[in-house]
C-alpha cells in the first residue's frame, strides 16, 4: 500500500509539475541583431581618434575605447519594433581590459533630459564576476542591486544579459541563464537602449534580442 501511495503521490506532483510548465508562455521574437555588415548603416559609426571608436566588427558592434581614461556610454535610442517588448537580451564580452574589475554591460530605458543628461538604468558585469543594477536620475544614480559575486558570469568569454519585464510581475535579471536579481520597478523602456564599456577597455555586442511573452 506505500508503494501505491508513492507511486500516486509522485504522479500528482508530475501532472502538476507539467500544468506549471504547459501555463508558461513561449516568448515570441520582435527583432534580432547579429551585426551582419549588411546591417551597418542602422548602428553608428564613430571614430574620436585614437580615444574612442565604435561600428560593426566581424559580426560584432564594437567599442574600443582602450586609450581612454573616461568611460564609454553610447546611447542609441528608442529601437522602433512596433510593440513594447518584454524582453532584451544582450550578448557580449571584453576583448581587452587594462582593469582587472573592468566594468560593461546593458544601458536601457533611456531618457534624454538635455545634451549630456540622460536618466537611465544599467544592467553591468564586471571582469572578475560581479553584477550591478542601477538607476540613473538627476545627475545621480542609486543601486537597485549592489555588486554581487556570481560564478555564472564568465570571465573572458561571451556573456548574455536578459532583462524580462512583463506586467504585473516582479522584473527580472538573468546572466546566461540563471535568475540572478527580481525587483518590483516603474515599468522601463526596453526598447531604448546602449552599451556601457569602461575606461581602457574594448566590448564586442555579438548580439542584442527584443522579444514579448504570447498569451495563452
């Protein structure tokens, strides 16, 4: 009679498991950038010299701004793909870092207040495995997560940051997979969007993704 009752209790626990998975929605694919040189003229090229320079690199965005002591945060805008998406993905690693906590990652919802001034949020990794989330505003920023640890980010190689903001849920951070941050914020524009690559550096994009939810 045990038996049958752990037999029945594990197949109770299955048929649950499998309702869970059979309610989750499959995400549906806005648009997706793998930087294909016929692709070029929608990302900016910029050349400041031997500071700065961005464009499309063997199928990567690239900004190399390994001679520079200042930060390099480029700012794209608003990507129009006739629906607000619910998800955005990034694929992206350094190629070159003078620091050894070199700092880069996701610029999104961002809202230009004047010619240098923007209010924003970032989603950043660092070269010796920390994350950051933070929340730009006046002239100032907050964390909305500080610098954490996590083994999942891989040092030196390709990294994919997913952000997954859908109505009335929590948002959520991902680094290659793994669930790394919840926080219940304003809803964001993820649309509007940049890559942040610190000082004495270079960050090769392989990949940005815009993705919704399907309904059930």
């Amino acid at each position: 009679m045990a038996y049958k009752i752990t037999l029945l209790t594990a197949a109770l626990v299955l048929m649950q498991l499998f309702h869970v998975v059979a309610q989750t929605p499959s995400p549906t694919v806005l648009w997706q950038e793998h930087f294909n040189e016929d692709g070029s003229s929608r990302w900016p090229v910029i050349n400041h010299g031997d500071t700065a320079t961005a464009g499309i690199v063997k199928g990567n965005y690239v900004l190399n701004n390994l001679h520079s002591s200042w930060y390099f945060a480029l700012r794209l805008g608003a990507v129009d793909l006739g629906s607000a998406p619910q998800i955005l993905e990034m694929k992206m690693k350094m190629t070159d870092h003078v620091k050894e906590d070199a700092t880069y990652g996701i610029i999104w919802n961002v809202d230009k207040k004047s010619a240098r001034v923007f209010d924003e949020n970032s989603f950043l990794i660092t070269t010796d495995g920390h994350f950051t989330i933070q929340r730009r505003e006046n002239m100032g920023s907050a964390p909305i997560k500080e610098y954490t640890a996590c083994a999942c980010i891989r040092k030196d190689d390709y990294n994919v940051l997913r952000i997954e903001q859908v109505p009335g849920q929590p948002c959520r951070f991902y680094i290659n997979d793994q669930l790394v941050h919840t926080a219940t914020l304003p809803a964001t524009n993820l649309a509007s969007i940049g890559f942040f690559c610190d000082r004495r550096a270079t960050l090769a994009t392989d990949h940005i993704k815009f993705a919704v939810y399907n309904k059930n």
